[in-house]
C-alpha cells in the first residue's frame, strides 16, 4: 500500500448563489495579464447548458481524458505516436471562439466626452486586436439560462432524457455549476504533455505546470476533458490553477473557497492509495467507477493506515488534518459529494454535493425523501453529471439531504426528533446533526481543515509573495 496525500475540494451546489464572487478574485489574481485575458481558472456556470468552453464534456469532439483499449488505459486523443505525428498541428485543440474573444471598453471616453445632448457610450473592444467587435460569448453567457432555446439541446447531460420537453418554460429547470481545476489522481494532462511539463506534486496531489519546460505544445490543452488547462498566447506556455498552493502552505483557503458568499466551498486532506489507481480507473463499467473511486480513499483514522502513513514519512500534522477533514466525511463517510464526469476516468478530486430542487407537482406530506421524481431537477440529469448516469448514488445523496431537512425541521419547529425519515437512510440523528452543522453553520476553521507547509527557511513566505508567473519565463 503506497499512501499519497491529496488535497480536495467539495462544492454544495444545494447552496451556490451563482454570484461569480469566486470567480473575480481568482481572475485578478491569477490571470490579468496579457495572454491570459480569456482565462478564468475558476467559471461558475448555468446549466443546463454547454459550458465554457463550448461543448467541454463532448469528449466526442474535444477527445480529453481516457478510454479503456483492449482493457487497458489510453488518451482519448491518442498516444506518443499519433502526439509526433501532430506535433505541430493539434487537431482536438479548443479555438479562441470555443472560449470567447476578450473584450474590455473604452472607459475614458465617458470621462472625456466633451459635452453633449445624449449620454456617451462605449464600444466593446477586442483586447486580442484592439479592434471594435460584437461579443457573441463569453463565460458565463449562459448565466440564468439566457439562450437556453439555442444551446440547451447540446447539453450532453441530457442524454436518455426528452430534452425538448425539460427546455419548455413550463418545466426547464436551473442549478450554477462552479468549475475549477479538478486535480486529478490520475490526470490526463500530465499523460498528455510531450515535455513532461505538468505534474503531480507529492506533497499535496496538486497539478502544476513547471513554466521553464513547457514548450507551448498544448497537447495538455486538448487532454484535459474538463478543459481547465490553458495556452498563454503572450509569453507561449501553459497555465492552469494552482488551487492557490502558496495560502494552502500557510494553511490558508483558496481565494475561491475563501470570497464563496454561499459558504459552499470545502477543503480538507484525503489519504489515498496510489498503487489501485490506475487499476480504478480502468474499471470496464464508467458506472462503476465511482464506487472504485471510492475504494482509494483510505480511513485516516484507521491504526494500520495511521502507522503505514507514518513509516512512509507523512507528517504528523498532515495526518491529524486528514482525521478532521471534511471533505473525508462528505465524500467517504455520508457519501453526499459525488465527482464530477467520472467517466473521463481522470479520478477528479473536486467534488459537487449535488442539489435538491422544488417539487414539479404536488406531493402528498412524509414523501419528501421518497418524490424525487417529482423534482424539478431530473435525477438522470444529476447522475449523467455526477455519476456517469448510475442513478442509485446521486438518490441516496438526495434522500439524506432531505431527509436531514425534514428531520431538523420537525425538530425546530415541533420540538420533537421523527427518526423515520432517518433509517429509510442510513442515518441516526447523531449523524445528522454533524451534517447540518458542516452544510449550514460551519465556520471557516471547519470547513477548511488544512495542514501547513514545514518551514525550512525564514524567507519562503517573502518569496512566495513576490513569485508568479512571469518570473518563470
């Protein structure tokens, strides 16, 4: 048993505002540069819908992740071959109009426009070319279903469903999907690069670029299924998130989870063993992924990992940060967080509580855990997006999630306990009351449980202010 450490991240979509707050500090912080105006290291979209950038979960046309060939594992987009073949024309590379072209306007034409009858404007302008333009997308163009008659249908999610039906006013329905860098255990965009450019930190399981060996290949562009790796076209490499590693060695949250106004946003350490991951996920069934998934992640509390851990040189605070994790509890205890695409097969460490919605027809009262066909959101939807349309998982999550409203909502306001709803679940209100208050009531020191960084000198924090991208190139 090889134990590795992975810091993960679980979003309760049940919560999220869609407000952006997350999105704009990242932004300007990470890509206000020129050559990264059209990056957003973090999106939060509207679906349904098809995403930034367009279509990204169609692997049929952007050929990202991993397919099984003959049992065993190989990018979608093909091997060192066909990479050499292609060098110098890559074929599934995502163009500038599957993003959107960058515009910013003029704004010191409102301030120097001499006097006049009419209100000033402004024109969009293309931080591309400077040239004037009419934005046709952008990153959240789809936000509160604005084009839904016209994109909706290319929403793979909707498969096995009548997608024509669920696009009518009268039964379309919304959630906000926030997406970042997914940090995969097994990441295709390191696979991907002919450089050998990207990899996997030990220490914490996140996914950097080393910009001085990058060659502006973009082969990890184009391998990427959730398409979170990015080409600057100024300084020619590639960048990505790098869930703000600098605050998460100093034991501070990402910028993302730290600005989140829903408070939806859950860091944490999980302990995994990375001798079965290429063996999960090769699993033949993409349903039965998840479950493989699952089976990785290892129970820090447990004395045999505890000492196998040690004897392999995790630090002790690294271990007691794994026994409080949230993000452990969530994904592996009361398993409400579900990945997200599984099938990709690239086992992505950001995980999504899935969300309840409003009844679409009436239901009699007791029913709650038992009418999730008559949520507005379809429960296929929800399982093509979490669980690679294996429904039973995305159902339980559901269930407990109502089932813990209705059993403190009973307990509020009658002042009494009706453990009913409870054991058609799985859960005692013991239970249920650690989920209410990590959900709903949690302070930050809960919901971020991370380890610091050992400081082996007085000037790693100095310098870990002053360093960024453009040191490196």
């Amino acid at each position: 048993m090889k134990i590795s450490v992975q810091i993960a991240m679980v979003l309760n979509l049940d919560k999220c505002i869609g407000c952006h707050t997350c999105s704009i500090p990242c932004k300007n912080v990470w890509t206000n540069r020129p050559g990264a105006e059209y990056m957003w290291f973090n999106n939060v979209e509207c679906k349904p819908g098809i995403g930034y950038p367009k279509q990204w979960e169609d692997q049929e046309r952007h050929r990202g992740g991993w397919e099984l060939e003959n049992g065993h594992l190989r990018l979608k987009a093909g091997g060192k071959v066909h990479k050499a073949l292609n060098i110098f024309h890559n074929p599934d590379l995502p163009t500038i109009d599957d993003y959107y072209e960058p515009w910013d306007y003029d704004y010191q034409r409102l301030i120097d426009s001499p006097r006049r009858r009419h209100q000033p404007s402004v024109r969009p302008r293309s931080q591309l070319t400077g040239e004037p333009m009419d934005p046709k997308w952008g990153p959240n163009w789809e936000d509160d279903l604005a084009g839904l008659a016209e994109t909706g249908s290319g929403d793979p999610n909707f498969s096995g469903l009548e997608k024509d039906a669920y696009l009518q006013f009268r039964d379309v329905f919304m959630f906000w999907l926030p997406r970042l860098c997914e940090h995969c255990l097994n990441p295709a965009c390191v696979a991907s690069c002919p450089s050998g450019a990207l990899y996997k930190r030990a220490e914490d399981g996140i996914v950097l670029v080393d910009q001085e060996r990058c060659r502006g290949w973009r082969y990890c562009v184009s391998g990427c299924p959730y398409k979170k790796v990015y080409f600057n076209w100024q300084t020619g490499r590639a960048e990505k998130c790098i869930l703000c590693y600098p605050r998460l060695e100093a034991g501070l949250p990402t910028l993302c989870a730290h600005s989140c106004v829903g408070r939806i946003r859950y860091l944490g350490v999980l302990l995994y063993d990375a001798e079965h991951v290429s063996e999960a996920a090769a699993t033949p069934d993409p349903r039965q992924i998840y479950p493989a998934h699952l089976d990785l992640l290892l129970d820090p509390r447990d004395a045999n990992v505890q000492k196998a851990a040690r004897s392999q040189g995790i630090a002790e605070n690294v271990l007691a940060a794994a026994r409080h994790s949230p993000v452990h509890a969530l994904i592996k205890e009361w398993r409400l967080a579900l990945p997200l695409h599984p099938e990709f097969r690239t086992l992505p460490m950001v995980w999504y509580v899935p969300p309840l919605s409003p009844v679409a027809s009436r239901v009699a009262s007791g029913e709650t855990v038992d009418a999730l066909d008559q949520l507005r959101i379809p429960v296929a939807y929800l399982a093509n997006l979490l669980t690679a349309g294996d429904e039973p998982p995305v159902r339980l999550a559901l269930k407990r999630l109502g089932a813990m409203r209705e059993f403190m909502r009973v307990r509020r306001v009658e002042g009494r306990d009706a453990p009913k709803p409870l054991d058609a679940v799985g859960l005692d209100p013991e239970t249920v009351e650690k989920i209410y208050r990590l959900l709903a009531l949690a302070p930050l020191a809960e919901r971020f449980v991370l380890p610091t960084a050992p400081v082996a000198d007085d000037g790693i924090y100095r310098r870990q202010g002053a360093c960024g991208y453009g040191d490196a190139v």
